[in-house]
C-alpha cells in the first residue's frame, strides 16, 4: 500500500514539472503518468486490507506556511482585481487561519487512507487520466502556444495529485490547504482562455468557493478549540458536545463546493472553460468533494434533524436545476445544470446517511462521474470539430460524426435508464425510503420523482436532437479525440452488464465501511436482492436488449413516408410549448429556490448550534 499511496501523492507533481520543463517528452510523460496512476489506485484497491496510517507532524510548520501564502496570494488577487468580495473573504480567513493557530491540540495521524479513499483513488486517477489524455489531442486546438499547452497539461496533473491528498488527509488544517488548492487551481483553469469572460467567472469561482473555506476553517476552530482535536476521525468517533457544530460548518463546506443552490453560479461560469478543465472538475475530481466530506461525517448525520435539512437542500438543487436545464440551449450549459442536479441528488443520499442512502450515493458518485466525463469530452469535439455548441445546431451531426453521436446518446442513457447505476441509485433510495416512513421522507421522495421526471425530460429531449437527420455526409472522425470517451463507454456498460458483481461486492463494502453496520444487498445469479424487492438478472438483460433495440428500430421506422419540411413563419417569433420540452421557470421558482436554500443553509447552523 505504502508504494502504490507514494505514487499517487507524489508522482502527478513531478509529472506536471517534467511536462511544464521538458517539452520533448510530454507525450510520454503523460502516458507514463497515466498507466502509474491507474495501476496504482486499483492495485492499492486490491491490496487493501486496513486502514493505512501515518503522522508527519515535521510537515506541520510548512502546511501553517503553504496556507498563509495561498491566502496571501487570494488577497493579492482581490486587491489587484479592486474585487472586494475576494479580498474581505481572504482577510477573515487569514485572521481565522492565526486563531486556529494559537491553539494546541495531541498530535495525531496525519494521513488515512480508509475504504473511502480507496474508492475515490480509483475514480480520481482512472477518469483523471483518460481526460489527460483526451486533453493531449484537445489543447492543439485550444491554442498554438506550446507553453500555454504545457502549462495547461501541467495544471491538470498536478490537480490529480492535490485530490488525490485531499482524500488521503485527517488532519483538518491539512485538508485546509488541499481544500483551497483545489480552489486556486479551478481559478487557474477556469481563467485559462484570458479573456474577460472567463476572468470574471473565474473570480466568481474565486469567492464562492472561499466561502467554503471560511466554512471549513470554522469546524477546525470548533474541533480545535472546543473538541481538542484536529484530526477528523477521531472528532466521528468520539463525538462530543460541540460535534454537531462541527458537522454543520464541515457541512456547509461541501455544499459550497458542491455548488448547491444558490452557490451555484460559480459551476455554470466554469463552463466557459475548456472542455477538459468541465471534465475533471465537474465531473470526477473537485465537485465530488461535497459528498466525499458528507460521507465521511455521515454517522454524525443519521437520524438528527441536521442531516435531514442537509437532505432538503440536497432535494431543492436537484428539482430546481432539473428544471432550469429545460430552458437551455447550450450543450455544456446543459451537462452543468444536471450536474448541479445530480450533485443534489449526491448530498441528499449522502445526508440521510443510511446503508442504502449511502450505497446510492457511492453508485452516483461513480456513474456521474463516469457519464459526464464522457459527456464533456464530446461536447469538447463538438465544439472543436464540428463548431457546435448548441443544440439546435446538431442536426445531422450523426451523419457527420455517427460515433460522437453514439457516445453523446450513451452518455446521456447511462444517467436516466436502467441497467445503469443511476437509475439503481434511485430505486434505492425509492425502497429504503418506503421502508422508513414519514413526512420528511416522503418530501424528499416527492422531490426526488418529479426531479427525475425533469432530467429524463432533458436527456431525451438532448438526446433526440442528436439523432435528427440532417443534409450532411459522413466526415472522418479523430479517432486520438474518440479513443478516451469511448473507454469510459465501455466502462459504463460494462458496469452495468455487471451491475450485481459491482453492487453486491465493491460498493456494498465501501458502504459497509462508512456506515459501519452491514448493507442489506446481495447479488444473487446475476440478479439484485433488497429487503423491499427484487431485480432479477433477464430485467438487466431485457433493459440491455431495449437499449440496442430501440434505437435500431426509430432509423427504420421513423418518420418513413413523412414529408416533413421546416415551418415559415414570416420572422413571427414561436412560442415554446410542452412538446418542445423547453420550459423557463425562472421568473417563477428560481429566485424562490435560492432564497428558501439560503434560509435552509442558516438553518444547517442553527441545527448544529442546538444540537440537533
């Protein structure tokens, strides 16, 4: 274990400075990385046995210093820029960061790698690194520049190996720095293109996510200061009077981060970025810190009226950017508000910190991570290939380019139907929910309904744009663009093929892990087995039957015999309707949503400030 960890804290760093350096060996440099950091994260899955710990309290006094330049730098920026948010959020963590310092607390382990890390290992550096190597391809015609590609190259890797300590660190103030890391990086990434769009959302990413900070610096005040402990573990383990505090301002970190509503905004600017930087931010690496944070405190979460509002925030973001995706046009604006959804969807799971819940929320974490990474590398192609960026503009794109459209059409299958495990990560929460009962659970439940019924809307609605004819001719596709996505199309119906392997044995025992008490699922001759029901191996089979089929049969069949020809309007503007499936709330429900999660987020306090 202790090589395999080695490797993915260590070797991502000297890869972005060799790719950063030595221009002749980019290529090579990032395959080799590549193959290191996938052997490594699922060797140390095999090899693991127990948790791996280690202190290096040597490192504390750099950790203090690398956190006080960092917020120097963020300062810097704030002031330079004239951006008063920015820089007022800079001070206070400063002036938080000295008080935390002021304090002692016994030294304990700095580095834990548990179940949870492990898991996060795999999805980090396997999706990771296919985007590095998708992004290969992509920065030729990102820029011209070879130092900016390099750069480029160098930022994403060394961005696998900030998460990859962030899930591996206990020590609270260390996962300060890992967790602002990831804040400075998306500032870089999100900023790439310079211009003054991409600046402002850059900046907007900037102080939203230093809120999350001032967050996180509150629970290791309230850990070090009331607790007497800095090392998160062991403030799960032994609770204590202030723990719940503790837990709602660790909660509220992730949410932030998470780009719950109405922290939103800064995730929907971030896609003004390159399709890379949507990739491995949005999709495997830095928004999955919220339920990797909620997932680590979640036995301080069941069953208290804390992880319930948690819960309710989670539900509201989940409707609400369902619905919102309706009104929009622009593919990557799409694949962001689902995020948001679906990230909703993650914190909700995470929150009602159940043995299904929590075994919901690691089959999302894996397939959303999976799907949209594949979904925004071809949005990437798209754009650069095809110059689409809406999708009103695909019409024909599958005669053009059958297997972009093929993977785009995957992409979005593997999040709505079954035998996916987003689909199977609802019908768990669906059962464990009917088995618990109550006012709160049906609320949730509700919102979880009709908040599916809206991204279903959406995928299809996407989906049927993609596979429209159109007057074009087939063009040679890049294969160096398609290699990526189509491996992580593989992985996805391989995963779903074996969908009872995966559930009753991988993330059933990483569930079992966290929740610490035993997950009530089995895999059974191919099949799935719940308390509350059944899924048998010929459902899986026939829902795989349907997938190939069904699309086979609308080339045949659809509109055979049809003239269909575009309507003239004389420039008369059409108004949207329910057949088009576009729908725009928001005059109605969005201001709405972000007041009454604003309320819910003070809420989150005050339940932890009562100890509820």
């Amino acid at each position: 274990m202790q090589t395999y960890l080695a490797i993915l804290l260590l070797a991502p760093f000297i890869a972005a400075i060799g790719i950063f350096y030595v221009s002749r060996y980019v290529l090579f440099l990032v395959f080799s990385l590549s193959v290191l950091l996938v052997g490594s994260s699922v060797f140390a899955y095999i090899s693991f046995e127990s948790a791996f710990i280690l202190s290096i309290p040597a490192l504390n006094p750099f950790v203090v210093a690398a956190d006080a330049v960092l917020l120097l730098y963020f300062a810097s920026v704030g002031w330079k820029n004239r951006h008063k948010p920015i820089l007022a959020l800079s001070i206070v963590q400063i002036v938080l960061l000295g008080l935390l310092e002021s304090f002692d607390a016994p030294q304990g382990f700095d580095i834990l790698v548990d179940r949870l890390s492990v898991f996060m290992f795999l999805l980090i550096n396997i999706v990771g690194s296919l985007i590095l190597l998708y992004t290969l391809r992509y920065i030729r015609d990102e820029t011209d520049d070879p130092l900016r590609q390099r750069l480029f190259l160098s930022l994403l890797s060394a961005f696998l190996g900030i998460m990859n300590l962030l899930v591996s660190t206990d020590n609270l103030q260390w996962l300060f720095l890992f967790f602002e890391l990831t804040t400075l990086a998306s500032f870089w990434l999100i900023g790439f293109r310079r211009n003054e769009e991409s600046l402002d959302n850059a900046r907007t990413a900037l102080w939203m996510n230093q809120i999350g900070g001032v967050a996180l610096l509150g629970a290791a005040l309230v850990a070090k200061v009331l607790m007497g402990s800095i090392y998160l573990s062991e403030i799960v383990s032994e609770g204590g009077g202030y723990v719940m505090l503790f837990a709602a301002f660790f909660s509220l970190s992730a949410l932030i981060k998470g780009a719950q509503i109405p922290f939103s905004g800064w995730l929907l600017g971030a896609m003004v970025a390159p399709a890379p930087v949507s990739a491995i931010l949005h999709s495997s690496t830095m928004v999955k810190i919220a339920p990797y944070f909620l997932l680590k405190i979640s036995p301080l979460l069941a069953l208290t009226m804390l992880g319930w509002i948690i819960a309710l925030i989670g539900a509201v973001s989940f409707l609400v950017s369902a619905a919102l995706a309706l009104r929009e046009d622009n593919f990557k604006k799409i694949l962001a508000y689902s995020t948001i959804s679906l990230l909703g969807l993650m914190v909700l799971t995470a929150a009602l910190a159940t043995p299904l819940s929590v075994l919901a929320c690691l089959l999302l974490i894996v397939f959303h991570g999976i799907s949209k990474a594949l979904l925004f590398m071809c949005a990437g192609i798209a754009e650069k290939r095809y110059r689409i960026k809406s999708i009103e503009s695909v019409q024909g794109l599958f005669q053009r380019a059958p297997l972009l459209s093929l993977l785009v059409v995957l992409g979005f299958v593997s999040i709505a139907l079954p035998p996916f495990g987003v689909f199977f990560a609802k019908w768990l929460v669906y059962e464990g929910g009917n088995g618990a009962g109550g006012v709160t659970t049906v609320i949730l439940l509700l919102f979880i309904a009709v908040g599916s019924v809206a991204l279903t809307l959406l995928y299809f609605k996407t989906i049927g744009r993609f596979l429209t004819d159109g007057a074009a001719q087939r063009e040679k596709e890049d294969y160096r663009y398609l290699i990526p996505p189509a491996i992580l199309g593989v992985l996805l119906l391989v995963f779903a093929l074996f969908i009872s392997v995966a559930m009753g044995g991988f993330f059933r025992e990483t569930a079992a892990d966290i929740v610490l008490n035993p997950v009530p699922v089995w895999g059974d001759k191919g099949g799935i087995i719940l308390p509350f029901g059944q899924i048998k191996l010929w459902h899986i089979l026939a829902a795989f039957f349907l997938l190939g089929i069904a699309p086979l049969l609308a080339a045949i069949f659809r509109f055979k015999g049809v003239d269909r020809v575009m309507p003239y309007t004389c420039g008369e503007r059409i108004e949207t309707d329910a057949y088009s499936f576009y729908f725009d709330p928001a005059g109605k429900i969005e201001s709405f949503a972000n007041l009454l999660s604003l309320v819910l987020f003070l809420l989150v306090i005050l339940a932890g400030a009562f100890n509820l």
